[in-house]
C-alpha cells in the first residue's frame, strides 16, 4: 500500500527566509506526486503536480518541489517566505493503477515576521 | 462561480441522529471523491466515483457510512446513528479524470460536522 510521510507537523520560518517543506511516499511503482495547500478556513487548492515530464516542477505562488527517485522524495520549497504562506500544505501520491490518492499528515507552516 | 460546493457548511447533530452531506461537483467532471478530515490530522480517503462505475467504497469507516451519486452529478454522504469521533470536516473533490492518472482534484470548502 502506498503511503506519505511529512516531517515535521509544524514548521515556521521568518518572513524573507527558505521555505522547505519534506514529503517521502512508498510506492511499488513510479507514483504520481502532487502538493496541495489549504489556508485558514479555505479549501485546498493544488500548487503543483509531478506527472513525470520533468523532475523539478514549478507551481504557483514561487513554490516548486523536486522529484528524486533514488530518495523517494518530493520536497517542496520557496526560496523566500512571504506572510501570505502561512497554511496548512499537504504531499499526496498517486501511482499509475490510480484509483484514489493518499494525503500525507500535512504541515502547518507558520511565517514570522 | 463554477467550482465544487458542498452543503450544508456546518452542521451540528446530537449523537444517535442520521446526518446527510451535499457535494455539487464541477460540471463535466467524472470523478467524484469524499475525505474526511479530523483535527491535526490529513485528509482520510472515504470513497470515490468514477463515471457509470462501481463505487471505490474501501475507505469508508463503518456500515454507518455510505454515498451515492445520482445521474453521475450530485454526490450525498449519509453517516447514519451519528457518533462523536464522526466529528470531522468532510471534503469533497471533482477532477476530469483523464487517462493520465494526473488529473487535479478541485475541493470543496468542506462541511465541518460536529456531533455533540
């Protein structure tokens, strides 16, 4: 079964600094990777997705995260934090016999300013 | 505008009651998916439809759970003799569902249940 794996349950940076959020899948089979935000009292909305085109995947907002198979990985980071990143971002995997996706934890960001 | 709503936003219900949520998915989308999300936690897979098929239901907690989606649009998810840890958001989604597997899920703003 797949699964996603978020270190650190709450992060917080200050404003202006790197933002780098961790994501680790299992997966039996090259997955389909995707990260969602969700801001206070918002639904979530999908900042970017790895479909295998191209291993580093630029999303909105100057989010991009970067998939490394060796590691099983797909972090996602912002060189430069901005208040308005305070949320809730969640990793969340699909393989390619997809039916449903599996959401990691998720990770409260925090901006300080 | 054009994205998922749900209905109602909040709902409060005594322990014991049947309870009955509302997802109105994007028009034209073909996937429909329902999650729960609990305090702290992510976002818990509870069943999806997908066109005319059979309904992906592993998700769902208990036989108190159950959904249906009528002429493959409106979705409604049913929690029967209502219990307190049923208190959760729960978020509905819709995507095109395309060959690739990569289709985007568009959320609902989700429907926060509280069972007292």
């Amino acid at each position: 079964a797949q699964s996603v794996t978020q270190l650190g349950s709450h992060v917080s940076v200050s404003e202006g600094a790197l933002v780098l959020l961790r994501c680790n899948y299992s997966s039996s089979v090259p997955p389909y990777l995707f990260w969602y935000v969700q801001y206070p009292n918002q639904g979530l909305q999908l900042l970017l997705k790895y479909t295998s085109a191209a291993t580093l995947v630029k999303g909105i907002n100057g989010f991009e995260a970067e998939f490394k198979k060796s590691e099983t990985s797909f972090h996602l980071t912002k060189p430069s934090a901005h208040m308005s990143d305070a949320a809730e971002y969640f990793c969340a995997v699909r393989d390619n016999y997809g039916q449903n996706f599996v959401f990691g934890p998720g990770t409260r960001l925090s901006v300080l300013p | 505008g054009a994205g998922v709503s749900q209905s109602p936003s909040n709902k409060v219900t005594e322990k014991g009651k049947d309870v009955e949520l509302r997802c109105d998915p994007i028009s034209g989308h073909t996937a429909l998916y329902w999650y729960r999300q609990s305090l702290g936690q992510g976002l818990e897979f509870l069943i999806y439809f997908q066109g005319n098929s059979a309904p992906d239901k592993s998700g769902l907690p208990s036989d108190r759970f159950s959904a249906e989606r009528t002429g493959g649009s409106v979705s409604t998810l049913t929690i029967q003799r209502t219990q307190q840890e049923d208190s959760a958001v729960y978020l509905c989604a819709s995507s095109t569902r395309t060959s690739g597997f990569t289709d985007t899920q568009y959320f609902g703003p989700g429907t926060r249940l509280t069972v007292l």
